[in-house]
C-alpha cells in the first residue's frame, strides 16, 4: 500500500514557519509550525531507528494532555507506527487489559501514573524532547498507508469490552476537514483544547482540526471551569473556538466567574458527545454565545454540525445536531434496514472516509458494525421536514414500557428544563407489571431545594404517562467517563 505522504504540519511550516501553532495553556510555551515540524521531526526519528520503518508497532500514553501528545501522535505518523493514548483515570487492572490488547512495544507516561507490569519499554513523558538528534527525520517511505490504522482509541466502556477503534490518516483527515467546514474554521482559528486527548473530541476535534487549517491550538491539562472562563476571555490568546461535552458547558454557565460577555470573542461554541438540551442551546444563544450541537463519535470522527449562521434559526433548530458534512452520507433506518420517513425515529447509519475500518482483534465485532459499508452507529435519531437531523437515544438505552417504545433522552430533555436541575440520567428498570419503567436520578443545582414529587410532577405535566419515571433519585453525583458520557450501566436498577 502507497505510504501516506499528506502532512499538513510540513505543509504549513513551509508556507507559514513562523506563524504560532500550539501553545501550553499551563506554561505559556510556544511552539511555531516549524518548530513543531522539526519535533515531530527528531522524534519520528527515533521512532523508526527503535521500531524499524513502517512497523505498525503500538506507542502507547498514560499520560495528560501536552503538546508532545500532539508531537508523539504525528511522530508515529511519519515514522509508520500506531499511537495508543490510555485512559489514565482508568483503574491498573482495566488498562492492563487495554494493554493485552494492543500490545505496545512503548509506554510513555507522565511521573504520576505507573503503568501496569508489561514488556513494554517505559519511556517518561519529561525525557521525551531529548530522544533523537536535532535535525534528523524520518524517510518518508516509513510511513504506512493512507487507510491503515494510525492510531488506536478505546471506546470509553459504556457497555461491555472496550473497543480499539482503528483510525488511519484518511479518517483523520476528513473528519477534522468535515469539523472545520461547519464550524467556521480558518488559518486564523485558535483552539483551546480541554478535552482529553485520549478521547476523538480532544485529539481531533480540538486539535488536529486546527492543526489541518493552519491555525493555532492551546492545549490545556484538563477541564477546570475557573481557568477555561479566564482563558476565553482573555484578549492575548485570542480564542475563537471552543469544543466540550453538554455537562461541561452546564458547568461553566452555573460557574460564578462566568459572563455571557466573556465567551462573546468565540465565532463558534461547538458540544457533542451527548445530547444537547434544547433550552441550554437557546439559553448560550440568547446570551450572544454562538452555541451549536454537533454529533461525531470514536469510530466516525466529526459527522454532523450546525451550519446555521442566523441566531432566531439556530434557537428555532436548538436541539438538532445539524446536517451531514460534506463527506458524509446518513440514513436512518429501521430494524429490517429500510430507510423510515422522515419523522420517524430509527437507527442513524453512516457511510464516509472519516468512518473507521473497524476494531482492533475484534473481526466479528466489525463485521456486525456494518452494512453493505454502512457504519451502524447505534443511535435512535429522526430527520424533520427541513432535512435537520435529532440524536432521540443511545438504541440500546430505549426501553418498553407497556408495549411503548421510550427514549430516556427525551425525559432527561424535559427534566433539563428545572431550574434546580443540574444534571440528570434516566434509565429503564425491570418492572411485573409494565415490563419496565422509568428511574430518573438527579442532581439539584448547588442551593437548590428539589424533592421526588417536584421532579415526578414536572413530568407528568409535559409527558405522555408511559414516559413519566416511576421514581426519581435525589444524588450527588452520577458514573461518567472522561469523556463525560454517563455511565448508566453502573446506575442501580435494583
């Protein structure tokens, strides 16, 4: 297979060497496009005088997020070798498992965190700018193909085994290509990236997009409300863009330090991840914060956005998670395969070059995952007469409640709109008589006061009553992953 030789990096370091590309956000660091290329660089070197050229050996991380996670993951590119970033808030047992999987022949890792007894070479995360010879680089016959895997990314184990989901340089091309053209994003955008770079939304979403349009990335250590506030709004880094899970930006807008004004240099506010709730959408556009709902995922990188440039039109589709990028085709379909009207709820499938080519040692996984090269997400969804495309659930979250079909996401939607509701999860329990029914857990805001009755009886005034949960649990906090997906599988059912 012809090696991949698109290198956006090399490209805009010869047209642009001195223009900014990545900066620290912990230690004001700077890094242009050519001292970025010359890192990345050396240390591809390296890779390939350790691994051998083109070895598609894994390179794993537990470490997080810097600029050299960006500098080692497109070090692998060029040195044709596969970059494996860990969860590191994942317990030793669960990554030594991840480690099985993958089998790395490196593991770089922070001081912090010990990685797990395995015969991969550890490698310090500080000692990682010294490895290699300045001016050194690897042959461009190193790199492997165009659509072989370049990087692995383990699903986040909402549900069962995790999964490697392979990612080749086409997947991270398009999908990034698919984010910028319906984000706003130009050689003049500035990112600020709090995401975890072991998930999609940190490591393409937030950084290789920039990366691709020639502009610049601030790389945060992680989400910390305070700081992100103080970090948008100040004029000497200039952020344009912004990219963070529904949970995250309920948490900012509840933070004291926030004000609307404060985000108003923004050209785009993007969420995915999880369903964004209608009023929240309406609530940051309001208040002049160009906020949009989007929809990509490990395995299809960015797929949908908002494209929406009138703020009445975007409050009038505030819930939608957009349209389909220019690389994309969608479906919705039902159970037999067959596309529903429009209005309907079925499953969404996806077909593109930003879709992955399946899971690591997991052939039978993937070949369930796909039909005829349709990507079956897994996601209930429905298309309104305007061709907007709605995310209603998680497919396998649905329940049956007496012969009818619920979507937990709608109830969580309606619950949303309390004013003392901070966060909610609502899942379906084993029940005698109607097979099952709704269990609603809830976190009041901070101050608030909120009973069961106060959230039952929100319900039963907007709900039909096979929606409305049987019980709502008043708690403080809910199971989330670092991408801050609830993790209702460890919700109790009992």
């Amino acid at each position: 297979m012809t090696a991949c030789l698109i290198d956006t990096v090399r490209t805009h370091a010869t047209a642009n060497p001195k223009r900014l590309a990545v900066g620290c956000a912990e230690t004001g660091r700077r890094w242009s496009w050519a001292e970025l290329d010359a890192a990345i660089d050396r240390l591809a070197a390296w890779l390939v005088e350790t691994l051998g050229p083109a070895s598609g050996a894994r390179v794993a991380t537990l470490a997080r997020n810097h600029p050299n996670m960006l500098v080692l993951q497109l070090a692998c590119v060029r040195a044709g070798a596969i970059f494996v970033p860990y969860n590191w808030r994942l317990a030793s047992a669960e990554i030594a498992a991840l480690m099985e999987d993958a089998a790395p022949s490196l593991m770089f890792h922070d001081a912090e965190f010990t990685p797990p007894d395995h015969p991969a070479r550890r490698v310090p995360m500080s000692e990682l700018e010294a490895l290699g010879q300045p001016g050194t680089s690897a042959p461009a016959d190193a790199r492997r193909g165009w659509q072989e895997p370049t990087t692995l990314l383990y699903t986040s184990g909402t549900s069962g085994r995790p999964k490697g989901v392979m990612i080749s340089e086409e997947n991270a091309y398009w999908g990034p290509a698919n984010f910028a053209n319906g984000s706003l994003v130009s050689h003049e955008s500035v990112f600020l990236c709090d995401m975890p770079m072991f998930h999609t939304a940190g490591l393409f979403a937030a950084v290789r997009v920039p990366i691709l349009a020639g502009g610049t990335v601030w790389i945060s250590a992680g989400f910390d409300p305070a700081r992100t506030i103080a970090r948008i709004a100040d004029p000497d880094l200039g952020i344009t863009h912004y990219f963070s899970v529904p949970q995250m930006a309920t948490t900012l807008w509840q933070h004291p330090d926030f004000a609307p004004e404060k985000f108003h240099g923004l050209k785009m506010y993007v969420t995915g991840g999880a369903p964004n709730p209608k009023a929240q959408v309406e609530r940051f556009a309001r208040a002049g914060i160009r906020f949009s709902d989007g929809f990509g995922m490990s395995e299809t990188c960015s797929n949908f956005a908002m494209p929406v440039l009138d703020v009445e039109r975007l409050i009038e589709k505030a819930g939608s998670c957009g349209l389909p990028l220019f690389a994309v085709q969608a479906r919705i379909v039902d159970d037999e395969g067959g596309d529903v009207p429009r209005g309907e709820t079925g499953e969404l499938w996806i077909k593109g070059p930003s879709v992955t080519q399946g899971y690591w040692n997991q052939p039978d996984l993937t070949a369930k995952a796909f039909h005829d090269g349709w990507f079956k997400t897994g996601d209930a969804a429905l298309q309104d007469d305007d061709g907007f495309y709605y995310l209603v659930d998680r497919k396998k979250d649905m329940y049956i409640s007496g012969g009818e079909n619920v979507y937990p996401a709608e109830v969580e939607r309606v619950l949303a709109e309390l004013p003392e509701v901070a966060e909610v999860a609502v899942i379906g329990v084993p029940d005698e008589r109607w097979g099952e029914v709704g269990r609603a857990f809830v976190i009041p805001r901070a101050g608030a006061s909120l009973s069961e009755e106060q959230v039952l009886g929100h319900c039963r005034a907007r709900l039909a009553r096979f929606k409305v949960p049987v019980r709502a649990i008043i708690t403080q906090a809910i199971p989330r992953t670092a991408s801050g997906k609830v993790q209702k599988h460890l919700l109790p059912r009992d």
